[in-house]
C-alpha cells in the first residue's frame, strides 16, 4: 500500500499523532472566537470598575490595572494557541488527503521498511523452525564457496569496535617577564596539555568506528560486506566466538578470535541475525535465544 493510500488514522500514528476529524477544527475557533470577546469583557469590567472607584481607590486602581493588562495579554495568548492549533489541524487534514512533506513521507517509508524488515525475520524464523530453507539468491560479485548458498542481499549500517594509537605535542615555552606573565603563561601551557591529552585518551579508547553503509550478504557460510573502495570481507560463522542479535534494535553483533567485533545494523538485519543464529548454534537456538524471542507470535 502507498503512503497516498494509508488512512489517516494509521498515517497519524506512524507520525505520531492524533488522526484528523472534522471537529479537531474547534481547537484553534475556540480560541480565535474567545479573542475578541475577552478582550470586550475584560475592558467593559474595567471601565465599571473604574465609574465606581472612589478616587484616591489603591485597590479600585490595582483592579483596574490587572483588568486592563487582562484586555491585552489574555486576547493575544488566545491567538497564539488559535494559530499554533490551527497549523496542527492543518497538517492533520493535509495528511488524511494523502499529501505528505518529505520529511513526513520519509518517515513512513522508513516506518514500512521496519515493517517490512521485521516481518521477513519473523517469516524466515518460522521456516527454519519448520525445517525449510529460504529461496537461494544468484549472486554475481562474490564467488561462492564449496557448497556455498546465498540467501540475502541488502543494505546496512556497518561498525568495527576497535582501539588505536594516539600521540599528541605536548606544548612548552620559554617566558621572562613579570612573574605574572610567566606564571600566566606555564598555566596556559599546562591547561593545552591537558586538554590535548584529554582528546587523545579518549580518541585512543575502544569504540565502534569505521561507520560506513555497506553490501551486505547472507550465505550459509558466512556474512559478506563491501565495504569503502569496493572491497568484500568475509565473516565466516566457524570463526565466530559470540553473536548478540538484538533484533529490537535492528542490530546484530559478532565477535572473533582473530578480528575486532562487528556491528550491522539496518531494517533486514533482523533477518541476518536469524540465518546467522541458525548458522552458528543449530535450529533449537531458533526458538530458545534470548535475542530471537520478541519475534515469537508476531505478524
């Protein structure tokens, strides 16, 4: 179904908002009605007040003032909340006719690409319970091992957990002058090197980098990804240590022996986890993994 073709109910919720009725227009009437005739009640309850203060009245002349900062103030604010009301049911009666902003129609591709992503784990899940393999995938780019078969082509955000070297330039300098101006300037000194061996320690710590969107391709062998300049790298499931599907959060974790940990994540990365569970604990792990169990009985 388009996003043209969504009700508006269901286009409400996916945005996160109320769906459009024709009442909702009282929302900003209301207000912009109640304008004028605050404006009339505050200023004729001033002016009798002000026919029967006695003069010299302090507290007639308070009253008066209030009532008449009340004219102004109350109208104004009415009119703020009628226009902020009225852009709001505007949108809503825009989208309940099918026209979106971009910004509004990327988040419901967005939103059905989720969808979507979640329910082929779902579906891929029940068929490897029920002992069937997905459909095979002709892939043209990577050749395939012995007895290699693949079954997933798509995109994903790609991470490696990783620490490395950092060096920094301690600075120093040679001061003569008033000793104001010399202790002024080792303090100034001492502040940058702190500061830059601040950046560099935290530049050296371990954590995801490497963030790039990549190929991504699922076998019964292994995870493939072309990364930056075309080239494939293999992760290979005998050569996992651990794997964290945390298909809630779309993403799919694996460690190595010999390699940093891997990070995907994307829409169709719930699905990778799946074959990649599968593939590294055996068909029980299917239905009794921690990180597989919200897929359970969902549509």
């Amino acid at each position: 179904m388009s996003a043209d073709q969504l009700g508006s109910g269901m286009v409400a919720e996916q945005l996160g908002g109320r769906p459009y009725r024709k009442r909702s227009h009282l929302r900003w009437i209301v207000p912009l009605v109640s304008a004028p005739v605050a404006f009339v009640g505050f200023g004729w309850s001033q002016y009798l007040v002000w026919l029967s203060a006695a003069e010299g009245d302090l507290q007639s002349l308070l009253l008066q003032l209030a009532l008449l900062a009340a004219a102004f103030l109350v109208p104004v604010a009415a009119v703020i909340v009628a226009i902020v009301q009225a852009v709001i049911v505007h949108g809503r009666a825009r989208r309940a006719k099918g026209r979106f902003t971009a910004t509004e129609r990327a988040t419901i591709e967005a939103r059905e690409a989720s969808d979507r992503g979640r329910g082929a784990a779902v579906d891929l899940r029940a068929l490897l319970l029920a002992r069937q393999l997905p459909a095979e995938i002709r892939v043209w780019d990577v050749v395939p091992g012995p007895g290699e078969f693949f079954f997933l082509d798509t995109r994903a955000d790609y991470f490696r957990y990783y620490g490395r070297d950092v060096s920094y330039t301690r600075t120093s300098g040679f001061y003569v002058g008033r000793p104001a101006f010399v202790a002024a300037g080792l303090f100034a000194n001492a502040v940058s090197n702190t500061v830059n061996a601040s950046v560099a320690h935290a530049q050296a710590q371990a954590q995801w980098r490497d963030r790039q969107q990549v190929r991504l391709l699922v076998s019964n062998q292994r995870l493939v990804c072309q990364v930056s300049g075309g080239r494939w790298l293999s992760f290979h499931y005998s050569a996992m240590t651990a794997v964290h599907p945390e298909v809630d959060s779309w993403t799919l974790v694996t460690q190595f022996d010999s390699a940093e940990p891997l990070m995907l994540r994307g829409v169709d990365v719930p699905a990778a986890a799946v074959l990649t569970v599968r593939m590294t604990h055996g068909e029980d792990a299917l239905g009794r993994h921690p990180g597989l169990m919200s897929l359970e009985g969902k549509d």
